[in-house]
C-alpha cells in the first residue's frame, strides 16, 4: 500500500535559531494508521507536526530541506488552505484556537469559510458531533465546557470538513486520566470506522496502551525509532512513606464558591512538615482552589485556613515562608535575568542574604547555573518549569504548593521535578503538589488526597489510595505510568 | 474566577433579548446622539423613564443587574450639583451667597437635570445593550448585513478572548503576590507598577495565543474566499419593524427638538 504520509530527510530551522528543529526526519505513515510521536521535550515532534500540516514552509525567514509528500504531492506545492483540506491539526491547548463563542459557530466555522450551504453545515455539525459522542454540547457556549469537552469540540471543529489525516499535539496533556481515556477511544473509534490517519504528539505513552498505535521516537530533531515498544513500567521501589513532622497548615471545614459554582465543599486537612502530599481529582474538583486558599490569595467563603501558626493569613504574610508554583510557568518568568527571577523574593522579603546561597545551589542542582545571566523567556519549557520551582523553594519555604507542575512534562523532567518536590519534603516543607500521575505520587509521595466535587473523597496512604481508585471505578488512574 | 456580577450578556428570554441586534444597536445610536444634542432636560429624563420601562418588562431589575449602578447614580448627582452651584446664569432661587458663597438658578438646575440625566440615559441605555444582546449574534448580524467578515470575526475573538486575558492577568498578579511583590503607594505609583510587571507575561501570552489562533483559523480556511457563508442567519420580525418604526418617531421628535 502506498503511504499517505513520506517525510525524506527533512529539515527545518526557526527564524533567529541556531539550531535545527528537524535534523534529518525520514518517516512514512500509511492509511488509517495512528502514530504516537513521543519523544523528550523539544526533540521537534510538534515541529514536525506542524511541518506535515504544511504550517511551516511558507514562514519568513525558517529554512526549510527536503520533502514532506502527503498523498503523494509535496506539501511545499500546495498552500496552506489546500493542505488543511487533507491534513487537520488540532493543538495542544483547545482553548487558544476557538474563535467563536458557541460549540456550534466554532464547529461552523471552518465549513463556513468554504462557502458550504447552510443546510450541508448543519447536517456535517451533527456527524461531527456525533462520531465524537458530544451532540449534547451543540448549543452550548464555549465558556462553559470542561477541558474534555472542550477537546472533544476542538477534535470536532477540524473533523467536520473531514480531512483525511488528523494529527493531535498532546490532546490529553490539560485532561484527567478519565477525560483523557474517553478522549483517545474515540480518536480510535474515528480511525476505525472512518479510516482516518491519526498522529499523536504525546508523552504518556501509558495512556495509548490500549489503543496499540505505532510509536516514533525523536530525539534532536530525529527519528530514533520507526517502532518502539512501549515503555515497561519501573517497578516501584518500596519506600516507606515519611513520618508526619509538626503541623505546618490545617483547613477547618472550608467552603469556597465562585458565584453559583461551590469549588470547596466543608474541607477539613492537615498539613505536616516532611511530608509530600499528592492532591489528586478529576479537572475543576477544586485543587487549584484548595491551593490558592491555602496561599492566601483566595479567602474562603466559610471554615478557617491557618497556616504556620496565623489565622486566614494574607499572601503578604506567607510569601516569606511559602511557596507555590502554577500551572503556566510563563505566568511566574518575573524576573529580568534567570538569578533575578530566583532571588526576587528574597530582595522583596529582605531575606537576600538566606536566599542567595540557597538560590545558587539549588540553580546548580538544576542545570540553570550557566544561565543565571540570561533572560528566563530565552529557556526552554523544561527549563522554565525548574526555574519556578527553584524561584518557589530559594527562600526555604515551610510550605510548598505545586498546581499542576508536571503538565507537558516528559517522563524524564517529570521525575526530576519530582525528586525536587521530594527533596523540598526532605528539607522539612509540606509540600502540597496537583498532580495525575497515580505512578508519580506512588513513588514521591508520603500521603494522598483524592477530591471529588470539591470535597475530600479519600485521604490516605498511596497503597490505600489504588485500593479506593479501583474501588471506585477511576481505573484511567490506575494507568497513568510514563 | 471570582464571583462578582459582571457587566456581561446573559442568555433569558425577553421581548429585548428577541429583538434583532442590529435594531439593539440602532436604538443606542439614537438614543445616544438625541440625549446628546437635545438640550431640552425632560427628553433625556424621559428617556431615562422609557429605558426602566423597558428593562423591567423584560425581567432585568436595573438596580440589581446593572454593574456600577449606585456609582452611576453618585457620579450624575455631582454632574447635577456642580451645574447647580456653579451656573450663574438665570433667575436666582436659593442665595448661598452670604454663607458659600453660591447662588443656585433656575438655569442651573435646569442644566443640573439635564447633564445628569443624559449621562444616566446614555450609561443605562449601553448595558441594557449589552445584558440584552449576544455579543457574537451582534457580529453576525453585522457581517450579514455588509461589515466584512474579517473584521467582524476580529470583534469576535476579542470578545471570545477578554475573559481569558483577564485570567491570566490574575494569575500573574497572584504569582507576583507570592513573589513578595507589594503594591504599595499611591493610587498612580500602583498602577504603573502593576502594568511594569504584567505587561511582559501578558505580551508573551498574548503572542503565543495569536500565533496558536492564527495556525487554527487559516486551518480551517479562514480568509481564503471574498465571501463566506453562515449557518446562522438572522433576520428582523415583527416586533424589528415596530421597533423601528418607533425610532424613526424617536428621530422626528429629536429633530423637531433641535430646531425648536
């Protein structure tokens, strides 16, 4: 069978870049395949995602060497418009590509620029819709929807004017494990049933297991593996988990609402020092709000947060002994330079003379030292992330929060942020981390708690925790390996 | 997220909410330029009077739904008491003149009335507009009826984008917080400080979000034809024509006002 997709010795480099992005891919994908592109963070799969999109060729000022042929024609011959009409890419945060404010203009959208009849629109939105098993989400405003169903509207926005080949750039990164689950069976349903060529840009390779894609592996803009198997899971060391130290927080029966929507219902935890914590929960369980209270940047509708020693503390108060660390790590780049960004608290607290040794040690350990000079914007996202965490912990905290750290993380920086996270614990923080990954708080964590619509559903050790997962039927949990 | 009322559309279903947006934007406009240029104090009280009618058939309470509306009503009665005390002109009612220095006219208050109640008029007339019209039906129906698509779908995205915007500017303000970053000083000194800090995150932000938008518009073949199609195609009905018509009276008496 002719392939549908043949990559020949493809180059490309960035405007301004020194490096080259993509050093020589040579690939071919046939019909109704599905690929998973895995590989470390910025080896060039979502380049070469891009490339075979034909986003890239036309750019000012990249370079660009050798062929990518898509049903046989050269990408570089054929627009932009003419590619998207058999290639459709989805990327990795569904948010930043609407551009209407209901699920069914965003799904017209694409339809609407080709000129179709408003009747041919209408019929194409209820088989999109349909084959992703989200007509119930036809009227609703893009606002409202959780981050699964805003995948599901972005995979149907571009699957409407039924391109042949779809390729997704990490679609489960901003998903709960069962969100992400639902996600993926419908992206093989669509590949069965209607033939289409899948292309997965992906980290957690646990998650495709069922789905038995063909794994390409990159590394420095090169194809390593046209076949890899899927990583064996570690197995996990037995590591006892660390014994609670002094109470450093304590929620008392904590109530938060946004408006209509109740985020914390009746919350009651405490926090110890030397412990790791893992807060686990499907999206909008109210973890980020758990954390943002406990920081003070959010008071509580009702109960009490006292943390180390004060009652309903500001941020103001805490900021010289906590820490905490959001999802977006472009949110936290506050500094001009890399050792800026990581003494800042320290001159704004006037701790300068405790955080300056401790910030360079801790940019040592990271790999950051070499570029204590440079600007935090020129890191990559690895980079970045380690450079939030260093900036959150330089001061010592006793309290350490983490939302969502290890998003777009590859297993490799995923663990290190870990062993950071660990090593804070060891220090004698409780640390608090958001996390998905069942198999990361397995090995790092002392202690879980498992939210469920804004209330402790379980809170426990990690060997119980599996129990009360596979009890309750949140098995995609229990198969988030890296 | 936070759970303070916003001055946004909200889906209902009124005899407002059904009206054609396009007869919502011509009814601002002339209600607008006519509180504007009539210098009569009655008409835009009046119209004052014609905007709560009309809210509260259509179900919304102003005083309860309209952002800002104890604001307003302190902002126009100092617009009302600064005409009042300071116009000199007229025939003297009240003499403040021996204590204050004032002496309050009958011009003045006529002025007083007039300058506040234009300003309520046309502040309350904009978040009717906006409570009562949904923003994208708006754009549509403007494109439908000439305003090329792109830059229809430009106010589109604007509006699909603000709220997003403002969350990210949240969270930047609550990670500089955690910083140790205190906003302290004056008003001003605050402000300035504020916008330093943000602006980077926010342009980086901003910059990617252009760049992921753009890759998914011209994805779906944005800007390839002159002329697109819609799905959703709107059209005016009775309740539209009557409304017109009931502007255009709007527009004789405005007129017949001015040159009197």
């Amino acid at each position: 069978m002719a392939a549908l997709i043949e990559i020949t010795d493809l180059h490309y480099r960035y405007p301004g870049a020194s490096d080259w992005a993509l050093n020589g891919v040579n690939l071919c994908v046939q019909p109704s395949e599905m690929i998973a592109l895995a590989g470390p963070s910025a080896c060039g799969k979502s380049t070469l995602a891009l490339a075979i999109a034909g986003c890239l060729h036309g750019r000012p000022g990249g370079q660009w060497r050798g062929t990518v042929r898509v049903d046989r024609v050269d990408v570089t011959g054929r627009s932009l418009y003419e590619n998207a009409e058999l290639v459709g890419l989805v990327q990795q945060n569904p948010e930043d590509q609407f551009c209407t404010l209901t699920v069914e203009d965003e799904i017209a959208f694409g339809l609407e620029n080709r000129c179709y009849p408003p009747a041919q629109i209408a019929a194409q939105i209820a088989w999109a819709l349909n084959v992703v098993a989200a007509g119930h989400l036809r009227n609703r405003q893009m606002s409202t929807l959780s981050g699964g169903e805003q995948q599901r509207v972005a995979i149907a926005s571009i699957l409407a004017a039924r391109p042949r080949i779809l390729i997704l750039d990490e679609p489960t990164s901003n998903l709960d494990p069962p969100a992400a689950r639902s996600v993926l069976q419908v992206l093989e349903r669509l590949r069965r049933q209607e033939e289409l060529t899948l292309i997965l840009v992906e980290h957690k390779l646990g998650v495709l297991a069922p789905f038995a894609p063909r794994i390409v592996t990159m590394e420095d803009g090169r194809v390593t593996h046209h076949n890899a198997a899927l990583p064996a899971r570690e197995p996990l060391a037995q590591r006892a988990p660390a014994a609670p130290g002094e109470m450093v927080a304590r929620l008392t029966s904590v109530t938060h609402d946004y408006g209509a929507h109740v985020a914390l219902r009746d919350i009651s935890l405490d926090l110890h020092r030397g412990q790791l914590v893992a807060l686990m929960g499907d999206n909008g369980s109210g973890k980020s709000t758990l954390l943002r209270c406990l920081m003070g940047l959010i008071r509580p509708t009702a109960g009490n947060v006292a943390v180390l020693g004060s009652v309903a503390p500001a941020v103001s108060e805490l900021a010289h002994r906590a820490g905490i660390v959001f999802q977006n790590p472009d949110h936290q780049l506050l500094g001009e330079t890399v050792w800026k960004d990581t003494t800042m608290l320290g001159r704004n607290t006037r701790q300068e003379a405790e955080v300056t040794p401790r910030a360079e040690e801790l940019l040592r350990q990271g790999g950051l030292w070499e570029r204590r000079d440079d600007s935090p914007w020129r890191l990559s996202y690895g980079q970045k992330r380690r450079l939030n965490l260093t900036a959150a912990t330089a001061h010592g905290p006793d309290l350490l929060l983490a939302d969502e750290i290890l998003i777009g993380q590859d297993p490799a920086h995923a663990h290190r942020l870990m062993r950071q996270l660990r090593a804070a614990a060891d220090d004698g923080a409780a640390v608090l981390v958001a996390l998905h990954n069942t198999d990361l708080a397995q090995r790092y964590a002392d202690r879980a708690v498992f939210l469920e619509r804004g209330q402790v559903a379980f809170d426990g050790l990690l060997d119980d925790l599996v129990t009360y997962l596979s009890r309750r039927g949140y098995h995609a949990y229990l198969e988030t390996a890296p | 997220m936070n759970g303070r009322a916003k001055l946004q559309y909200r889906l209902d279903e009124s005899w407002l909410h059904d009206l054609h947006p396009l007869t919502k934007l011509g009814w601002l406009l002339g209600i607008t330029v006519g509180s504007l240029l009539v210098s009569t104090p009655w008409y835009p009280a009046l119209v004052v009077l014609g905007l709560w009618g009309a809210a509260r058939t259509a179900r919304i309470r102003p005083a309860r739904e309209m952002r800002g509306w104890r604001l307003l009503l302190v902002t126009s009665a100092a617009f009302f008491a600064l005409q009042a005390l300071f116009t000199r002109s007229g025939i003297g009612l009240i003499d403040l003149r021996p204590t204050v220095g004032l002496r309050i006219t009958d011009e003045g208050l006529r002025r007083g009335i007039l300058v506040a109640s234009r300003f309520v008029a046309v502040i309350m007339a904009s978040q009717l507009f906006v409570l009562t019209t949904d923003p994208s039906a708006l754009a549509y129906a403007l494109m439908q009826a000439g305003l090329p698509y792109r830059y229809g779908f430009a106010l589109v995205t604007a509006i699909r984008l603000a709220p997003l915007f403002e969350l990210e500017a949240n969270t930047i303000y609550q990670a500089q917080l955690a910083r140790g970053v205190r906003y302290d000083g004056s008003l001003f000194r605050r402000i300035i400080e504020v916008l330093r800090q943000m602006l980077l995150p926010l342009l980086v932000g901003a910059l990617r979000r252009a760049e992921h938008l753009a890759i998914s518009m011209e994805g779906r073949q944005f800007g390839r034809y002159r002329q697109r199609t819609f799905l959703r195609e709107t059209h005016m009905r009775r309740a539209d024509h009557a409304a017109l018509a009931a502007l255009l009276a709007l527009v004789a008496v405005t007129i017949t006002l001015m040159v009197a």
